[in-house]
C-alpha cells in the first residue's frame, strides 16, 4: 500500500457482532478533518449512493445530516475525545460490505454541501477488500 494511503487512524468497529474497522481516515484527511473541527464543531460523514457527489463521503457539522433506519452507523472516529460518526446509506453499505474504506484527500472543488468544500480539497474513498480475518 502507498506510504501516503496508510490509515492515520482507524474507526472503532459500530456494527453489531463485529470486531473489527471498516474504515480509517488518511494522516492528511485526519489533519484536515482537525482544523475543520476548529470552524465547525463537531463532525460526522455521511456516503451515499446517490447522484452528484454520491461516491465522495460528505462531511457535515454533527446532526446537520439527519440519519435513520436507512442509514447504516459503519464506524465512529475518536478525534481527540470527540466522535466522529461515519455512516453509510443502507443501500450503497449492500454493495460496499465488502470492502474496507480509507477516507483521503484531494485537491479540487467537492460538493458545496460538504464543509471542506471552501478549502479547495474534497474528501475521496479509497477501498479495498475487507478481510476481517487478517486483523
């Protein structure tokens, strides 16, 4: 794996049953999810399957993106005592059940909808099978 994709922290596993994380954050996307902290206050992720920016994971202040039963809770991040949840449409988590997600960071104009928009960078999933057995 590329130096610059190793996990810079892993989520702590949420779904019933299981022991082990279904997601991490980059040292740069953790870096930047910090300093967005600092403006916005707490945060969480929301991917979707949906159109427009539906591939790239959403970052919203905490409670602005309402979730339910259609939402699944796939980890929950410990940014310096604070949680940051990271869920998944029930839908898109059928097809990604698979797989473990990275959350990194790029250059270029997101989506207005999510906070780092403004910054010139974009939140983006990188994946990989998921493989329990090998933690």
């Amino acid at each position: 794996m590329d130096s610059s994709l190793a996990p810079g922290l892993e989520a702590a596993a949420a779904l019933p049953g299981e022991d082990f994380s279904r997601v991490a954050l980059t040292p740069v996307a953790l870096a930047l999810l910090l300093r967005l902290r600092e403006t916005h206050g707490r945060l969480m992720f929301h991917q979707s399957g949906g159109c427009c920016d539906g591939s790239s994971p959403m970052c919203y202040p905490h409670g602005e993106f309402l979730t339910g039963d259609a939402d699944v809770l796939l980890g929950v991040f410990d940014l310096d005592g604070e949680d940051l949840e990271f869920w998944m449409s029930r839908e898109q988590f059928g097809y990604w059940k698979h797989t473990h997600l990275t959350v990194d960071v790029v250059s270029g104009r997101g989506s207005g909808f999510s906070v780092e928009a403004p910054e010139g960078k974009r939140f983006l999933i990188r994946s990989r099978l998921l493989d329990p057995g090998s933690k």
